[in-house]
C-alpha cells in the first residue's frame, strides 16, 4: 500500500497491527495439517474432509534452474507442494517459472486439463475428463526472488482464488462440487517429486506441460510450506454471518440493483465487512469508488475508496446539499456531526494509504452510536498483516439515523435513483458528489452489514485502552 497520511491527520486515530499470518492472510498455520519448513520431505497425512475445500501455500525464492525455460515439448515442471495422485490429487508446481495449480478427482492418467485456464471440472472430450488448471498471471518468477504462493480451492461452492504475493486471480468453476477428492491417497510431497509416478498430485501421462514424467525436484531455497482442509476466513470481525442484514457479494450488472433490508436499531450500531480486490481504475486520481452503502443522501453511510484510500462516510438525519466540509483528503478528517454550521455529516479516511491493484483486501467499519467511535479494520492479502484505527466522534446521537432508506448497494452506484446514494450529497464540488461517483470494477467476493458490533471484550487487545490515551492527551 502506498502510505499517504501525514502524522498530524493520524494523530487523530490509533492505529496497530494486530495480526500477521505469515503464509495466508485468514488461516492460521497452526490450523494446517500439513507444515513443512526449509527441507524437502514426503508426509502421510490423515483423511481430509473434501466438502471443507483446500487451501495450499508456500514461500520460496526460487533459483535460476527452478525458472528455466525448456519449451518445445522439454518444459520445465518443478514441484512445490502437492498431495495425492494422478487419479485423484492437487498440487503448486512451477511451469517454465509460472506458478501452475492442478487438480483432479476420480478419473487416472490418461486424462488431463484443456487449454488453460481450464476451469470446467467436467468431461469436454476425449482426454479431458474431471481436470481444474490454470496459471497465475503474473507470469515467470524471478530467480532470486521471494515469492508466497497460495491456492484456496472451495469446490463446494465453485469458487478458486489463486495469489503471488498477494496479487489474486479468481475463477468460477463448473462440473466439480462437495465431494471432489482433491487429496487422492492423501500423501504429501514437498519441495520434491515423490518416488513413484502414480503419486504426482494432479499430474498425467499425456506428454504436455502437466506431464507426470517431466516434474522435477525444487531446487531453490523455502521458508514455509502448508495445506489447510479449509479455506480462508474472509471476516475479520467477530460476527455472526448468520446475524447480518445482508451478506452476499457483488450487486452491480443491474442498473435498479440494489437490496432493501430490514429496518435496524440505530441504537446498536453497524459493522460493515467487505472482501474485494480492486482493478487500477478503481484506484484513480480525484475519482471516488462505491464498495458498500445503506441508505441515502439524507440519512445514509457507506464505504468508498476516494484516489484508492478507503474513506468511511455517515449521514444523519441530514439533507442533500449537507457535506463533509472539513474533510480533505490527505490533510483532514471530519469527525464531527456539528461542524460547519451542522452538517449533520462526517468522512474519515484511513490511515492505511492507497490500495494496490490486484491485491485482496477485507475492510471492516463498525460504528458504535452509544460511544461515539469510529473503528476500521483493514487485512492486506499482500504482507498478512491486519491493521487497526479507532477515531473518536464529536455530535454522534444514539438514534441518529444512519441507515436512510435502508436500501443496500455493493459496488454499483444506483443509478436509477439517486435519493439511495448513501451519504452522498448534490454539490459537483464534492468527491462525495453523487453523481460523479464511479462503479467498483474489480473483484468483491463478499459484502456483510450487521445491525450489531463487536463487544469491546472482542477487540484487540489494548485498542480501546490506546484509543481512550489519545483522546485525553488531546485536550
């Protein structure tokens, strides 16, 4: 992330890490079945539960011969971390230096992918029977360089995300689903190919690129490598899915696209969690991106990146001409619902900076009416690490109503009514104008709005504490 904040606008919040997983951003380690380390190694490991999805990572720095290139029927294919076989199994392999995820369920060696990406698990002809593969397209990796690679596998749903170094392609896959063995005889081979032939996860004996007899050992140096029988958590606050007023994905395609939901509580507050990926459009200068709203130009809040920083903005009990008016990007926030004559409005940036393209991303708000605060949460798929910032607001009601017409969008800004922007107001002057407000175009995988927020027994530890320091030193 590119870090855009002065000192003096972070004054204004705390901000902490709070979690760093090292391999995967959402799983922990200690919750794989399978860790190996800097040595190459062959392990057996207990049944899995196929219906729970896959999750398979490690951290190399390749060496020269790891990336070579052979081409013309000699490719170089060099294992990483694969388990199971050639009738049933999954394994990350480097092809001519491109990151290369395989799987396949219940069919043998005489069967492998279509032309990549191949994500139809089905029968589409003849030697191209119950095969998933594709390529990462970041492309060859660079010898000498440190590289976490992860494959997250959710054949229960259809869904496969695929990240170097946090950038994150996703694919829809079809004809594969809750039972397709992606572990085979449940064997694990690490930085190495194993013995027989038979146990070369994913691979076949068609003579191409994914060829079993062409694989080689790793030769470059590893810190890490695991495989989870889970796939990653993509929330990261301590709430109930099941408890939310909405929880689904991407609602754009649609220009009357937008869901009306249940009339809250203003009192208990609201938590947003969102997991998106943006493109670099979604990251320009002097533009502002829609990820998630509730309500409208009087009484309303969402999430929006403005220049790809994640803002958070609130309307209550406002009218449509009310902005932000001390907010400037970069410079300050408006924390308070009273300033400039009663605006009735705030907008915060965080302090996390500007995003980068392609990298997955989990950003939660939660806004708790009774205390007047203000926390953001942001995970990045790139380094693992989870940031915090609390802001404290000044004029916050208990009942001020910040949901509006209670109507939700995600990623679409509604254009066919534009009473349900939420927060936005009518000055072109604005970056919260509501007409100039662009569409997501990237990838959002979930979007969820609670009527609830976590107890403050469920933040990190010391958070309020800090936040409540900060507050007296101020005044």
């Amino acid at each position: 992330m590119r870090q855009l904040m002065p000192a003096a606008l972070l004054a204004a919040a705390v901000t902490m890490p709070v979690q760093a997983d090292t391999l995967v951003a959402g799983l922990d380690t200690g919750d794989a079945y399978y860790t190996g380390g800097a040595t190459e190694e062959e392990f057996s490991a207990t049944n899995p539960d196929h219906s729970l999805g896959l999750t398979i990572a490690v951290d190399i720095t390749p060496s020269a011969s790891d990336v070579a290139v052979g081409g013309g029927g000699t490719e170089n294919l060099v294992s990483l971390l694969e388990t199971g076989g050639q009738f049933s199994g999954s394994g990350l392999y480097l092809v001519e230096g491109v990151p290369l995820f395989i799987t396949k369920s219940n069919t043998n060696e005489t069967q492998g992918p279509n032309t990549l990406p191949d994500t139809d698990g089905g029968n589409e002809g003849a030697n191209l029977n119950s095969n998933i593969a594709m390529k990462h397209t970041v492309g060859a990796l660079a010898a000498g360089s440190t590289y976490k690679i992860h494959v997250a596998l959710d054949n229960t749903n259809q869904k496969l995300e695929f990240a170097v170094n946090g950038v994150t392609n996703y694919y829809d896959l079809t004809g594969i689903g809750s039972g397709w063995n992606w572990s085979g005889d449940d064997g694990i081979t690490y930085l190495k190919i194993p013995a027989g032939a038979s146990s070369r996860g994913g691979l076949n004996d068609l003579g191409g690129e994914t060829d079993r007899d062409k694989v080689a050992d790793y030769v470059g140096s590893a810190t890490e490598g695991a495989i989870w029988n889970a796939i990653p958590n993509d929330f990261i606050v301590p709430l109930n899915p099941a408890a939310a007023l909405y929880n689904s994905g991407d609602t754009s395609g649609d220009l009357n696209n937008s869901v009306s939901v249940a009339n809250p509580a203003h009192t208990q507050g609201l938590t947003f969690n969102i997991t998106f990926a943006p493109d670099a459009a979604d990251l320009g200068s002097g533009d502002t991106v829609l990820l998630m709203e509730v309500g409208g130009t009087q009484n309303g809040t969402g999430l929006y990146l403005v220049d790809g920083v994640p803002v958070f903005i609130s309307k209550q009990n406002g009218l449509l001409e009310d902005t932000p008016g001390s907010f400037d990007l970069g410079v300050s926030n408006d924390t308070s619902f009273t300033d400039n004559g009663d605006d009735n409005t705030i907008a915060i940036a965080s302090g996390f900076g500007a995003l980068d393209a392609g990298v997955e991303y989990v950003l939660a708000a939660q806004l708790d009416t009774q205390t007047g605060r203000l926390i953001l949460r942001l995970r990045d798929g790139a380094t693992g690490n989870t940031l915090v910032e609390a802001f404290n607001l000044t004029g916050q009601s208990p009942t001020g109503n910040w949901s509006g017409d209670d109507t939700v969008s995600v990623g679409f800004n509604h254009s066919s009514n534009t009473s349900s922007r939420g927060a936005l107001n009518n000055n072109s002057l604005d970056p919260f104008f509501r007409d100039d407000v662009l569409n997501f175009t990237g990838v959002i995988e979930q979007a969820t709005y609670w009527n609830l927020i976590p107890t403050p027994a469920a933040l990190p530890g010391g958070l309020t504490l800090l936040a409540t320091l900060a507050m007296r030193r101020r005044r």
